[in-house]
C-alpha cells in the first residue's frame, strides 16, 4: 500500500470520526437538529466508503450498521433514546479500535460480529415497535408522492421538447459501497434513453446519497420500453415506471397563461409559472426553509452548537448538486475554480519536516547571535549585510513559528464525547460548552496539553457536579455546566476549565495533607483557602476516599501540574464551595526561541523571559509592610525576591540594584537584582537528567559569546517566608502615604 495514502486514510478517518462523535452528541441533546443529521451522514458515508475501497470490511460493516440505524431515527421510525445512542458510540469506539489496529499492523483482525448484531437487533426490534411494516411504509410514501409535480421539480421542460415522459423507480441491491454500485448503474443505461431529470440529483446519487432507490424521468420512451431497458442492469433489484406525459402538457398549459398581459401580481405569476430555471425553486425551497426552521437557527446558536459554518457549507454545495448535468457551462466552471483556490489555502506537511525546519532556524538564530556580537561596530558594510541576514531570518523565524501553531480544535474536538460518557457512567446530567477551540499553540504544547486537560474534566465531572438529586435540592437545575475555554494574552493561552458543581472542600483538603505528612495543622490553619487548594496537585492526593474507573488513586491533577510546569506553563485553581470551581491553564503559545531580559546577580547573568515582565525600576521603590520587602503597585503588594539570596550565590549585597516586576497573572511577586544589562531573542534548552525539576531554572541558553546563560523560572522561585506572610495579611489601608514614610 503506498505509504502517503496510507497516512492520508488513517489521518481523514481520525478527522472524520472526531466530527462524527460531536454531531452525534448535537443529535442526542436535541433529536430534531436536522443539521447534525445530515452532518452525521454525510460523515458515516465517507467513514463507510474510505474503509470499504481500502479493504477493511469490518470497520465497514459497523459503519454500515451504525448508519442503518441513524437511518431508522431520520425517518423518524425509531426515536432518540439515550440506549440507542450508547449502541451507536459503541459502534463508533470498534471503529476507532479498528483503526488503531490497522495503524498499528497495517491490518485489522477484530471481528465486529458481536457489535453489529447489537446494533441490528435494535434496529429490527425498534423498527418492528414503531412500524409493523417498514417495507410497506416505504412503498405508501411513494405511493403518496405527487408525480406530476415531482417530474416539474426534476425536468426542466423548458429546454425538454419530447411528448412523452416516463417516471422510474429504480432500486438497487448495493453493497456497503453504494455510489460506487449507483455510479456503475447510471453509466451502463443505454445512450438511446434520455435521462432528463432524477431525483436526488445524479451528483448525489454517485455520492451514495439515496435510500432503497431513486426517480429517472426518461423523455420519448413509453414506460414498457424503460422497464425493460433498465431491468437487468448493474445490480437492479427492481424497477417501477409509470406515464408522467400529463404533467408536460399541464406544464405547457399552465406556461401560455402565465405569458398572457400582466394582469396578475408578480406573486402569481411565480406560483402559476410552469417552467421556471431550475435555480429558482431551488431558491424558493431556500427560503421556505429558511423560515420554517427559523427558531430552531435560533436555538442552535444560542445553545452554542459548533460546526453552522460548515453546515451551512454543505448546505450550498448540496443546492449545487442539484443542478441538471445538462445545465453546468459558468456556473460549473465557478466551482471548479473555487475548489482550486480552497486546496491551495493549505497543504499537509509531514511533522518529521516541519521539526527538522524548526532545528534549523533554532541554528540560524543563534549563529545571527554570535555574528552580531563578533562584529566590530566600526565595520559599516558587514553590518548592513548582518541587518539584512537579521530581517530573513526573523521573517523565517515567523513563518515557521506560525506553521507549528495549531487550533486547539484538535485537542477540544475530543472531550464532548468523554465528558458525555463519563456523566452517564455516573448518572449526572452535564452540559458541556466549548469556547475560543480557533486559538492557537505550538504543536509541541498542543500534544502535551491534551492528557492534563482530560484529567481536569474528569476530576469536573467526577467530583464538581453533583448527582441531579442533590442538585435539586440545593436549588440548582439538575443539569450541570461544565466549560471548556481559552484566550490569547499577550503571548500566552489562558485554557480555563470552570464547573457549577459543588465547590472544593478546604477543611477536607487539610485534613487530607495532614494524613498524608504533607505540612502540620499548623501551617494549614493559617492559610488561607486559596493557598490550601494547591495541595491537590500533591502526588497520590486525592479526596475521594472510594476507588473507582474515574478518581480516587491520587495520580492525575500531579500530572496536570507536571506536564503544564515542564511547558514553561502554570496552573491555577479557584473555588467556591457550593457554587463550582475553576482551573486555569496558562500556556505559552511556542516554544523554544523566546525573548528574554538579562539580569545581572554578581558577575553572572541569568535570562528572565519577557513574557512574565511588568514593570522594571530602581531599588528605591521597595518598601517594608508587615516586616516584608515589598514593591507596591496600584494598592497591590508584590514580596520581594532577592535573586542573590534565592540562587544561593554567596557574595556582599550591593547598595544599589534594579527590581523587576512580574506580571500578578503570572506570579505575584518582584525580583531584585544588582542590574539589567540587554534584551535579546534566545534557544532555550530544557533541563534534562538530574537538573529536570531543579526549583527556580526553566532551560539554559547558549548567546553569542558562546557562553550558557540560566533561564529564570518565575514561578518556582523561592519565596520568603516572611512575604508568603505579608500576601495573607495584607490590609492596603496599611500602605504609607508618602515614600519618606516607606523609607522611615
């Protein structure tokens, strides 16, 4: 199998059941979402075909089952139950096995059966309960359809000049691979059968888009002609025709009057006109639809359902569809256009590339360094070439930064499902929302965020919301909320997780790191509950004394923290007992080259990124409050941060110095250091080995000199004990009126 196709299945199908699982969940909370129905087809279609022409026919099996079944709900034969959804996710999740299966070993061996059976059963016995007779239910609809009008909608007469017009029913007995089976029939018809019209359009037919069968009008062939041309075909199962030739001669009765003198309203005239373009009931049914289904737009947008963009795109493309082959000329050439200019927007780019363009542009930036800080000042020329060698690389620099940055869409797109399952293994009603999925990250973070967030949502479901009857017995609605969103500031993504549930219990939290020796009831009694809520990032903490599938081992929220700390990252947490809890992620937006300040402690210097910094100033404005250095901003108080002190370098403090404020976002606190020297675009190098997880040092740099410089790490800084103390009682009417007093 080559190797490029290959990547290209496994890549579409994981896309393809992703949006597939979201539409499924729009169905199940609201069964009359016409738009998710659709979406879900056109997605198990392609699931179905992509697996059938690759020749994985058990993932193709389920898929055919899963869409036989949704089949039944869009006819409204069976209803939307919460059972029957949990067989259609379990069809889904085979198919996902399936896949990683075929990923894994090229091939499949897992044997749908038992699944399929499941799936069948519910659509024969469900079938059975609503219809008793599903295949004459069929036959009565047809029976029921007004043919005359049918052929007006499908045959242009306008550009027909025949006398006699035939109607065929024709169904095919078609594999799991149903356009194929339709566009193999629809080629082999006889080139003396003019097939003017057909319903669904033929587009959509090829597509595999028809029931049990689909409408041919046929112009100058009696209806015996055409049954017995058709019959025999590529897999006709049966073919039904019957003489429409009346509804071409009302067509014409109907089109003299409608030339006659204006004496009707423009009204009339478009309801009696006989023979309009076929663009224009097209955009009569449009608008029709667009008022029937008017509150149900509504609904949707304000339920905050994803995805109207793309419906909306389907929805035209399906009106383009719609027109007669005969009639494509501009208007086909329009679309041919418009495809080649949506391929060239974007291309897939092999991540091995993509990480050996960044290394290389790693390199780059740093030999620009070295370059800039080799030349003398006085050699004119070189440093005109150097400004230009510094323009292409920072626009290189950009580009590729940018081609690593990636929706977190990818990652979101994941977490309706589980937060779907999670709530009702547990017998809770959750309404999950999304909001800012097009922000942007760094692959890297991207791949790594993803574990951490689905420990935060399954800590949200499992221990924030409560069951619906204790909800209701607080006062609130049985059906919790449960948030997902981010937000670009400055360069860092905020990724916020926020529940209505019950809250965290600080008192538990307490007793809990007491047993686990984590710090005495001493020190937790004098925190304050905001402080004591970090200690459910501990290792092996955990509150809920039962063990279950979902929480209860103390392994997770550590993971949380450790993986956002190794991305330059911090997490946050807030509470409100009774009312629901918040987790706030920040994340920077990429990784490895990155801005940093120089500060000089001593004779050595140390890398402060310029993401964290606030405001730069002399020592003179550190004042002392409840017996703590502080800097005081805006009636906020930031605890100083003596670097000499809090990296252990052993030497004489200077009189003088520079304080650097970090933004209170990041970290509430200030930095003292003997001076600042220069800002200056770095690589940083994680800590590998031994140093990993040393308190205070994110990275190192290599800068032009060749020497290795420290990158800070703001936010595992040691602070003082006594500015710990300070934050917990400040009272800002404390504050000293002037400088003089601050310094007395």
């Amino acid at each position: 199998m080559d190797e490029e196709l290959y990547q290209a299945f496994i890549t579409e199908s994981e896309e393809s059941i992703t949006q597939l699982n979201n539409s499924l969940l729009s169905l199940e909370s609201n069964p009359d979402d016409t738009e998710a129905i659709d979406d879900i087809f056109r997605q198990a279609h392609t699931l179905k075909g992509n697996f059938g022409a690759m020749g994985f026919d058990n993932a193709a099996t389920v898929a055919h089952a899963v869409e036989d079944l949704l089949d039944e709900i869009r006819h409204e034969r069976l209803d939307v139950t919460a059972e029957r959804m949990d067989l259609v996710f379990d069809g889904m999740d085979l198919i996902v096995d399936i896949l990683h299966d075929i990923e894994e070993n090229g091939e499949s061996t897992i044997d749908p059966s038992d699944t399929v059976e499941e799936i069948r059963a519910a659509v024969e016995d469900g079938g059975d309960a609503g219809n008793s007779n599903p295949a004459a239910s069929d036959e009565a609809d047809r029976e029921s359809v007004d043919l005359g009008s049918l052929a007006a909608d499908c045959v242009d007469a306008d550009a027909l000049d025949a006398t006699t017009l035939t109607h065929a029913h024709v169904e095919l007995d078609a594999g799991q691979m149903k356009g194929v089976d339709a566009g193999i029939f629809l080629s082999s018809i006889p080139e003396d059968l003019d097939v003017v019209g057909a319903n669904p359009p033929r587009d959509a037919i090829e597509d595999g888009e028809y029931g049990d069968g689909f409408d041919l009008f046929v112009a100058e062939r009696d209806a015996a002609v055409v049954e017995s041309e058709l019959d025999g075909l590529w897999k006709v199962s049966a073919v039904e025709t019957t003489d429409v030739s009346d509804a071409l001669a009302a067509r014409d009765a109907t089109a003299t009057a409608s030339d006659a003198p204006a004496a009707d309203s423009d009204a009339d005239a478009e309801r009696d006109a006989s023979a309009p373009d076929e663009t224009e009931p097209s955009a009569d049914a449009d608008a029709d639809a667009a008022g029937d289904t008017g509150a149900d737009a509504a609904t949707d947008e304000q339920a905050g359902d994803d995805g109207s963009e793309g419906d909306a795109d389907g929805a035209e493309s399906t009106d383009g569809d719609g027109e007669d082959d005969a009639d494509e000329g501009d208007g086909a050439e329009q679309k041919k256009e418009a495809r080649s200019i949506s391929a060239v927007k974007s291309v897939r780019v092999d991540v091995d590339q993509l990480d050996e363009l960044h290394e290389l542009v790693e390199q780059l930036v740093t030999s620009r360094i070295k370059l800039r800080n080799a030349i003398d000042v006085g050699q004119t020329t070189a440093l005109d070439t150097l400004d230009e060698l510094d323009k292409i690389s920072s626009n290189l620099q950009n580009t590729v930064m940018d081609m690593r940055l990636i929706p977190l869409k990818k990652v979101f797109d994941k977490f309706p499902r589980l937060v779907r399952d999670l709530a009702r293994e547990q017998d809770k009603r959750v309404s999950f929302k999304v909001e800012g999925a097009d922000i942007e990250l760094d692959r890297t973070i991207l791949d790594e965020i993803s574990d951490p967030l689905m420990h935060v949502l399954r800590n949200a479901v499992d221990h924030g919301i409560e069951a619906p009857d204790v909800r209701e017995a607080n006062g609130k609605s049985r059906t919790g909320t449960i948030r997902l969103s981010a937000r670009r500031q400055h360069d860092t993504v905020i990724v916020t997780v926020e529940d209505d549930g019950s809250g965290i219990d600080a008192d538990a939290v307490r007793e809990k790191a007491i047993d686990k020796g984590v710090a005495t009831r001493e020190e937790l009694d004098q925190m304050p509950d905001s402080e004591v809520y970090d200690y459910i990032f501990h290792p092996g903490f955990s509150t809920n004394d039962e063990i279950t599938d979902v929480s209860g081992r103390g392994v997770g929220m550590d993971v949380v923290k450790t993986t956002v700390e190794s991305l330059d990252g911090s997490v946050s947490v807030e509470s409100d007992p009774g009312e629901g809890s918040t987790f706030n992620i920040r994340l920077p937006v990429s990784v490895a080259i990155i801005k940093v300040l120089f500060v000089q402690v001593e004779d050595r210097e140390f890398g402060v990124p310029i993401k964290y910094i606030d405001e730069i100033s002399r020592r003179d404005r550190v004042q002392t409050v409840n017996g703590a250095e502080v800097i005081v901003h805006e009636e906020t108080i930031f605890p100083l941060i003596r670097l000499r002190e809090a990296l252990e370098i052993d030497s004489p403090e200077p009189d003088d110095g520079m304080v650097v404020r970090i933004r209170p976002d990041d970290r509430q606190v200030a930095l003292h250091c003997d001076g600042v020297t220069k800002q200056e675009e770095v690589v940083v190098t994680p800590l590998q080995g031994p140093l990993s997880g040393v308190g205070g040092l994110s990275g190192t740099a290599v800068i032009g000199d060749g020497n290795v410089i420290p990158i800070l790490d703001v936010s595992t800084l040691q602070l003082p004990a006594d500015g710990e103390q300070a934050m917990r009682e400040f009272d800002p009417s404390q504050l000293p009126d002037t400088a003089e007093e601050a310094a007395d």
